[in-house]
C-alpha cells in the first residue's frame, strides 16, 4: 500500500505525542532496569527524540519545531483535563476515587516539570541535530543523532528531576538529585545508542522513492 510523505509525517507524530503523553502519565511507577531506578516512562518519553531527529534530518528543523509545539499544546490539554478531573466531585457509585487522586495528582506535578523539561530539551535537539548536520555536511547521522540526545537528554533529565521532585520531602537535596539524574542520564545514553538503527530506519522509510513530494530539507 503506497502512504505518502504527509501520512508518513502524520504517523510520527501520533507516535510522538503518544510517547510523551503515556510517559507523563503512567511515569509515576519507578522500576529497577541494571541496578538503576527509573520511571517506566523510560519505555517511551526517548522514542521523542529518536522521531525529532529522524523529522528533522528529513523535514528540516522548522517542521520539528511546530511538532514539538503541537505536542506542547496536546500535553497542556491533558494536564487541564486531570486537572479538572481530581476536582470534580465523585459519583456515589465511584469507590475507587482515593486510588484515582493518589495516582493522578502526583501526574500533576510530573505532567509540569516534563512541560518545561520536553520544551527546553527538544528546542536543545533541534538546535544541536542541525548545527552537527551543518558542521558534517549532512554525514554522519549516527554521531548527529547521538550527540544531540546525549546533550538534550541531560537537560530534559536535569530539568525534570529538579522541577518534578526538588523537595517533595527533605530527602530531595540538590545532591540527592543529582545521585538519581547521573546514572538515569547515562541509561538513556544506551538507550539512545542501541536504538541509532530504529533512527536509520525511520529516515530511510521516510525518504522511500515512492514517497509522493518528498524533498531532502537542508
């Protein structure tokens, strides 16, 4: 079945907002993978930037960032949407609404520090993505891809860490943060390296010869 550029485009960034918005929501419950703790956003909130390179490399930086900011957009809903769902008063048939609050309005806080996080880191990629881009001469998409989330994943980790959990108890000092960002940061490195092919695949998908208007951005 022959899918054209836009439809392409169109599903990427389902996948995208879908990423980020299920990380947000279901990130609450932390894991263990290799002795570190992490969310189990780990699973899906990465896939964002491999889709933002793989868009960029092929739409151009500008497409990359109207996606981003549709997606900022499409988070910000869901946030007033809980937001107005843990006010509303429950149903007297609802039993289970204490377990709903407890859940939900933690996502509150983890839905507004990946806001600012997402934005921030994001805009990083782009940036980084297209300056290495320029700087190689459009080779090298494994090293552009790498580096721009290694650098943009530091940011989006630091960010979120301090906005979602900086004092949430007295345990949650500037040290105590940054003993959990390190070693989350250096799993999403490997994430991030192991998953260099899906980038390949994305892109070479994308660019497919039977793809109808299709343009290199440059």
């Amino acid at each position: 079945m022959h899918t054209s550029t836009e439809q392409k485009f169109s599903i990427l960034f389902a996948l995208f907002v879908g990423a980020l918005i299920s990380a947000n929501l279901l990130g609450v419950k932390i894991i263990t993978i290799l002795g570190v703790s992490t969310s189990v956003g780990i699973f899906a909130y990465p896939l964002t930037f491999l889709i933002n390179d793989a868009i960029t490399e092929v739409y151009g930086k500008e497409r990359s960032r109207h996606m981003v900011n549709a997606a900022i957009v499409a988070q910000a809903m869901v946030f007033v949407v809980l937001a107005l769902s843990l006010v509303l008063p429950p149903a007297g048939r609802f039993t289970n609404n204490e377990a709903y609050t407890t859940i939900f309005s933690n996502s509150l806080r983890i839905i507004a520090a990946s806001l600012t996080a997402f934005f921030l880191s994001q805009r990083t990629d782009i940036f980084s993505f297209t300056w290495l881009k320029g700087k190689t001469h459009g080779r090298f998409l494994w090293l552009r891809a790498n580096l721009s989330t290694i650098l943009s994943q530091l940011a989006d980790t630091t960010l979120f860490m301090f906005i979602a959990f900086y004092q949430v108890t007295p345990k949650f000092d500037v040290a105590f943060l940054f003993s959990l960002i390190i070693p989350y940061w250096i799993l999403k490195i490997a994430y991030s390296l192991l998953s260099t092919p899906i980038v390949y695949a994305l892109v070479a998908w994308l660019k497919h010869p039977n793809n109808s208007g299709y343009t290199t951005a440059q």
